[in-house]
C-alpha cells in the first residue's frame, strides 16, 4: 500500500502505510499483541480483545437510554467529537495505548445505550505513569495510568464538542466493563504513543470525521485496517 491523500474542507489528511516500528511499538504494549489474519478476512488485522475466557477491560462514560432515532445521532456526535478530540490527546505525550470508541447497546423495549468506551495499556515508565490517578479504583482494576490516559481523552470531548458547536452528550454513569458488556463498538482510531493510527477498513471521504481530525490540527495518520477478534 502507497500513502494516500484525503481532502478535507479543513486541508488534507495523509493516510500512511504502518511503519515497522511504529507497528512493533504497538504491538509490544497492547496486550496479546496486534494479529494479521487471512488474505479472505474482513481486515488485515486483528485486535485482540479476548485470550480464552480472559476479555479486555474498559471504561465506559454511559449516555441515557433514548430510542434508536436519537441514539444513532448520539453515536454519530461521538464518534465526530472523539476524532476531533485526537489531536490535542497526542499533545499529552503518552506512551501507551489508548482505543476510544463510541458505543452501541440495545435495552429492549426500542431503547438504545450510547457513549463512549475507552480501552488503554499504559506503558511501563510513560508519562502517564507520572500523575496521581484522579480515580484510583480505575487504575487498581485496570493499571496504573488508565486513568490518566482515558481521561485526558474524555475531557477533551466536550471541549472538541464546543469548537465544533455539537451538542455535548449527557454522561449519567463512568464504569468499569469488558468490551462484550459495553455493547457494539465503532472501532476507528488508536494512539499508541506518539502514533495515530486509523482502524477503519474503508475510508469514505466524505465522512465527517474526517473534517473534525483535520480542523483539530491532525495531517497524518497510519493506516491499520481492524476489527476485533478473540484468540
């Protein structure tokens, strides 16, 4: 794969091929390691959420039940803000992996979940190892740093969501919880250190994520196609 250009009203985006380095930096930190799978597969590559009966914990910021309508609105304001938030992430100098995701849980009775879910593997010795938790019992369950890496990203939202005059979702619940109880994740972007990887296996131009990555100060990512997969 070449790198390619994506115009955006806010100038171009540059989608590289993953450099070896940057995906053995990867792969060292996020837990199991990142898979390449079949030539027939929906995706190069793997993500590992699961190893056995063992899942990969998150946190979760957890919007109200509204109905599907809304719903798909919220998931689609998260989606835009969280690619919109990246940049100013990245600024913090983390070593670690972080995957933020907007989310999609059905309740029954033609009600829908939505918000975010944040999945992270601090690194050993990273800044963000540095600064007191501001929740401890997320690190206690999930590692020192978590906390420090998903909230910088979290508290980035709604000040993305302001810049960019979106509706700033309601938070009612912050919790701890595998991938499979969070729900249907919209797998798009990763940051592993200093590197900005776009998961997506199909990049459509007109998609407005891309408008918020590139108006956030974001002109070059690496391309790693991905879906999650257990092994």
């Amino acid at each position: 794969m070449s790198s390619q250009l994506l115009h955006t009203p806010h100038g171009d985006i540059l989608f590289h091929p993953t450099s070896e380095a940057a995906f053995e930096r990867l792969a060292r930190t996020w837990p199991n390691g990142i898979v390449p799978l079949p030539d027939d597969a929906p995706a190069p590559f793997g993500i590992p959420f699961q190893k056995g009966q063992v899942e990969v914990s998150g946190v979760k910021l957890q919007g109200p039940d509204t109905p599907e309508q809304e719903a798909m609105t919220l998931l689609r304001i998260h989606q835009i803000t969280i690619a919109g938030s990246l940049r100013d992430y990245l600024a913090a100098g983390f070593s670690g992996v972080l995957i933020p995701c907007a989310y999609l849980k059905s309740k029954g009775n033609e009600l829908f979940e939505t918000g975010m879910a944040f999945f992270a593997a601090p690194a050993p010795g990273g800044k963000e190892l540095e600064t007191p938790p501001g929740l401890p019992h997320i690190d206690a369950a999930l590692g020192a740093g978590t906390c420090n890496m998903i909230f910088t990203m979290a508290l980035g939202v709604p000040k993305c969501a302001e810049r960019l005059k979106l509706p700033n979702p309601t938070v009612i619940g912050v919790d701890v919880r595998t991938r499979l109880q969070i729900g249907s994740i919209s797998l798009e972007f990763l940051v592993s250190g200093p590197d900005l990887f776009c998961l997506k296996k199909r990049v459509q131009p007109e998609d407005s994520i891309w408008t918020a990555l590139s108006e956030s100060g974001v002109k070059e990512v690496f391309s790693l196609p991905s879906l999650p997969i257990a092994i």
